[in-house]
C-alpha cells in the first residue's frame, strides 16, 4: 500500500463533553473532561478506512502532559484504538464507524496526571498526528476518584457554586460578605495550573493532598509579599478602592501579574476565598470556614497571655499568642490514603511558616476529625489549630509599679462558633461540632452609636474590656467581650424570575437610624449575567429618621440564577452591601393562538 492513513479532522466534540463532565460553564470551545470519565471524539479519514485495514491494529492514541511527558511518571500514556477499551486506564474503544470516519470513546484513568494534555493518534508505532488538545480536572462525580463527593447538592455547593458568602464579625453578630468566587471565568483554570506550574513535580499532580498543599503554599507566599501591616490611607477615595473586595479572579489575576493590590492584615480572610476558588476550579470540593474568636501564635500550646492596664486597656502582646476576634480558612474535601483509616472527608489547608522544605512545604492539610479528636501527632499543624479553637486565655493585669497580677482564665470565648455557608441556600451554617465539643455559655452586650460618631472605628468591630479591683482586698476582675457594630440595612426590592433581554426594574432603599447625617454616599450595583460592568451612581445626603429610596433598571442577558449584589459607601460607613438572587428565563415564544387573521 503506498498511500499512508491521513487524518482529514478531529472534531472533539467539546460542547457535548463539556456538558457530560460539568465543566460547560468554564468552556464550549475547549475539551475540559474530569478523570475516570469517558468522553468522545470522531476522527475523520481523507480515503475510505477499509483500505487500510491491515494496519488498523497498529493505530493507537497517545495523552502526554507537561515538559517533558514520561510513560515512567505517568504524564504519558499509549493506548491502542479496540473494540472493547479498558475502563481502569486509559483507553479507547470504538463506538461507531463509517466508511470515513470513527466515533471513538477515550477513558482516561480516576487518578491520572491532571492539567493541559495533547493528544495524538500513534500509526505503526511511529509516525503521530496531533488530534488537539485537553484540559483533565479531578472528579468528584467519580466513585474511583479521591475527590468523590456523594452528595450531588453538596457538590453543586461546593464544586459548581460561583456564588458565595463569607462569615465576618462576631459570634453574637455575625455579619455576611457576598463573594464571587468566579472559578469558571475565562481565564481562572488556566491561571489556577499556572500557579500550580511553579510546582516541577507534575506527576504528583494526580493526587489532591499534593495539588491542595503546593496551592496553599504559593498563594500564602503571594499574600506575603503584598501585604501591609495596616492600612496607612491619606487620600479617602484611594482607601475606598484598596478596600473593595467582591470576588477572587481580580485578586487571582492582579498577584500572577505582580501588579496586584495589596491585601491588608485585616483583609487576610481573601486568602481563604481565592484558595477556594483555585480548588474548586480544578476539581475539588471547597469551602470559606469562619471561627470566631480564634487563638494564634500559640505554638500549640493551649495557654494564651493577654496584659491590660489597670484602665482595661490592653498592654501591649503576650509571649503565648493572641486571640483575634475571627478566623477564615479552607477546607477540601478528598480521601487521605496515606493516614490512618479514619481521616477522609474534610481537610483544613493551613500555611505554615516556611522551613528548610521552602514553599512548597509551607503548607499542611489537617483532617477536621483530627482536630476534634485530639489526633495531635497525626501531622504537625493538628496541635495549632487544635489549641485556636481550645485554648484559654489568661488575663494580667499590669500594676502601676510594675508587677502583673492574674486576674482570670476562661475558654468562653475561644473558638464558640465555626460557621460557613449553607448547602444549596444563602444560610449560616454552623459546623462547631465538626471541629470540638460543644460548650455552653453566652454574653450580649450593647452600644449606642453616639459613643464612637465623632471618632468612627477603621472597621465594624469592636473588643469591650472592663477591668474591676476590689478597693479593699485588692481582687482584680477582669471580663471581655467582642462586639460588631450594627450598621444600616441596605434592602434591595426585585422580581425573583425575568425574562431575558427584558428591562428588570430594581428598587435600593436604606434607612437611617443613627443622630448624624449620612453624607458622601455612593451606590454601585453589579451582577454577572445581570450587568456588563458596575455602575456607580452618587446620591444625596440620608438625614437621621429618613429613608433613602432609589431605584435602576437593567437588562439581564444571560440564562440562569444570578446575583444581584448592591454596595454603598458613605463618610459613616463603608462596604455596606446586600444581595438578591433573580432567575432568568428564556422569553416565551408566540403561539398560533397569538395572532388574529383578517380576511379583506
């Protein structure tokens, strides 16, 4: 036969896989297929394919990803074209066949090599034609990956969910951020594999522990090289922007560019949310979890050292921690085979100060049940984020003449509540239980806003401490409460279904309830699907008792459930944000009966 077998095309059928692997949000033009799931692809021949019969048993497939693809470390794989197919490996079997062209399935294995493939058909052994290119994620729909969930609602929550709510404040007061995780823009899995390139060792990519950590590490180290210590702001419209943050992709985006903003202490929360959008981005069940009132830099001891005044104010920092009035972090949901029977399920991603390993060993993954149940050799991290929501606190008082005198020592108030969102609803939920065993104690307190109006607060939370001595005998009594100012409730007004491309009217209203004017006030409204870019909008000042009322219309373009999120800023507060979910449906097509016919 002197004519060789020449592919005409490849079509990869993105669209169709794409929808079958849960992945059409990010692509419908780019293959994107989860592992240990079949996809399918139709090669078309330039001749009839019977006339090469002869050599068909020598056309095989080729899937090779990374630098350099090696069969040895699993980043290559050869798999003949068969009739049958090996459903543990990779495989690929014929479905249907024409005279021109074939439908073949391809498996790739539960726990292969993920990341950006090339695929290529194999003649003779030798000669190979590139067929196109794929991206593999992890699978929680697979029973044989490790990242399996069972639940199909909690993946929906935890994998598929763009929008997402972060718990800030106060046990007592627990105040909610709306976040756009956003793990299926354009460009976020490309960005979550360029930040997972930093790592040499691709093929420990097939295995979650390994990507969790080495993600953990290196965005800990981007947070570390653009944060300020606090806030120093002269201009009050530059401080407003360095605050604003809504959702993970501009943050994912602006520190892989080096052009990013900073991310201030008390903003170090965002951490956890862009961790989890990588994550769920490539595959993995992820969630933002909030504890309230968390002890840090314990060294896992369960003892922390705070000095006040005999004013109650507090004297400077302990040698055995602090305790910081909230906690956020991200969990991941996999199996642990390299541990004990007994720890699969939710694993905590907890950045470590880098040692000898470098960055990409400052990075442990604690499973949940081990912090509960004590397991503190189980990994290094177990004892510090056993001791942040188990410590107690001891209390001294600094006398004028130098001494320290303990005053008291309590766990009421250390690691009361762990909280995230709730599975498929925008509702708190409380996870404390996973983490320890409950304790029951409880303390309100309350403030007037005349006490801070003329000197407001740089965030909305405050730390109340009372220092009490007995005249005679000299006891100290000391007592402590942190407490999250209530701020002015934005409501927002809409239909909850619309069509699409009809003008959907929205009605903003906010009433002011303190004894100053709120001045300065800007609005800004945005919403993907909803909106093609925030809108800001400034309006007048809202006096004490009255109630502002504004209202916009937009025009929703894209199917679906949507997030319509509305913020404003105000010389008295900044940040004070709401949201409403809105379904957008197709527009209802004319029928026959629509229309009347006159005859002359």
């Amino acid at each position: 036969m002197g004519q060789a077998l020449a592919i005409k095309s490849c079509d990869l059928q993105a669209a169709r896989n794409n929808e079958e692997h849960h992945t059409k949000a990010i692509s419908s033009q780019h293959l994107i297929v989860r592992r240990g799931q079949p996809f399918t692809i139709v090669l078309h021949f330039r001749t009839p394919i019977h006339k090469f019969l002869p050599n068909l048993k020598k056309v095989a497939l080729v899937a090779q990803t990374g630098e350099q693809p090696s069969k040895a470390n699993g980043t290559q794989a050869t798999f003949p074209i068969s009739s049958l197919g090996d459903r543990k490996g990779w495989s690929a079997a014929v479905e249907e066949r024409d005279a021109e062209s074939w439908t073949i399935s391809v498996t790739t294995p539960a726990a292969a090599v993920i990341g950006h493939y090339s695929l290529l058909l194999q003649v003779s052994g030798r000669k190979q034609y590139l067929l196109g290119q794929f991206t593999l994620l992890f699978n929680p729909w697979n029973k044989e990956d490790a990242v399996f969930l069972e639940n199909e609602a909690q993946r929906r929550e935890y994998v598929l969910n763009q929008n997402g709510l972060i718990y800030l404040g106060t046990a007592d007061c627990i105040q909610e951020e709306s976040w756009d995780f956003g793990q299926f823009e354009r460009d976020v899995m490309d960005l979550s594999l360029s930040l997972l390139s930093v790592d040499k060792h691709v093929e420990k990519w097939s295995q979650p522990v390994h990507v969790a950590q080495v993600l953990g590490a290196l965005l800990h180290a981007l947070k570390e090289k653009s944060i300020l210590p606090t806030p120093q702001i002269q201009d009050v419209e530059e401080g407003t922007s360095l605050n604003k943050r809504r959702g993970s992709v501009p943050i994912l985006r602006q520190w892989l560019t080096g052009q990013g903003r900073p991310v201030y202490a008390g903003q170090a929360w965002v951490l956890a949310a862009v961790a989890c959008t990588a994550l769920r981005c490539l595959g993995v069940p992820a969630r933002v979890v909030t504890t309230f009132s968390s002890a840090q830099g314990t060294g896992g001891d369960l003892l922390v050292d705070e000095y006040y005044n005999e004013e109650g104010l507090q004297n400077g920092e302990g040698q055995r921690g602090r305790v910081w009035i909230f906690q956020t972090s991200t969990e991941c949901w996999m199996k642990r085979p390299a541990l004990p029977q007994g720890y699969d399920g939710w694993q905590i991603l907890y950045p470590t100060a880098s040692s000898g390993s470098g960055v990409l060993g400052a990075c442990d993954l604690v499973p949940v049940k081990a912090v509960k149940e004590g397991s503190l050799g189980l990994t290094p991290a177990v004892s510090q984020i056993f001791a942040s929501v188990n410590a107690s606190c001891v209390v001294w008082k600094c006398c004028e003449d130098g001494t320290l005198e303990l005053t008291s020592s309590n766990t009421k108030y250390i690691g009361n509540s762990i909280s995230t969102k709730a599975v498929g609803s925008d509702r708190c939920e409380d996870i404390t239980q996973h983490y320890k065993y409950p304790e029951v104690q409880k303390i309100t307190t309350s403030l007037s806003f005349s006490y801070f109006e003329q000197n407001p607060p740089e965030n909305s939370f405050l730390r109340l401490t009372t220092m009490a001595t007995h005249s005679k005998s000299s006891l100290s009594c000391f007592a402590q409460e942190d407490v999250a100012i209530c701020r002015p409730w934005l409501a927002i007004e809409m239909p909850e279904i619309v069509e699409q491309y009809q003008p959907l009217k929205a009605s903003v209203s906010i009433h002011n309830s303190l004894g100053a004017p709120m001045k300065d006030c800007v609005i800004s409204i945005l919403g993907r699907g909803l909106i093609h870019r925030e809108r800001n909008y400034r309006i007048g000042p809202v006096w004490p008792g009255n109630t502002l009322c504004t209202q916009f219309q937009i025009t929703p373009t894209h199917l679906g459930l949507h997030r319509l999120t509305v913020e404003m800023d105000c010389n008295m507060f900044q940040n004070l944000t709401n949201y409403k979910s809105v379904t957008v449906v197709a527009p209802e097509l004319p029928t026959l009966s629509s229309f009347s016919l006159s005859h002359p």
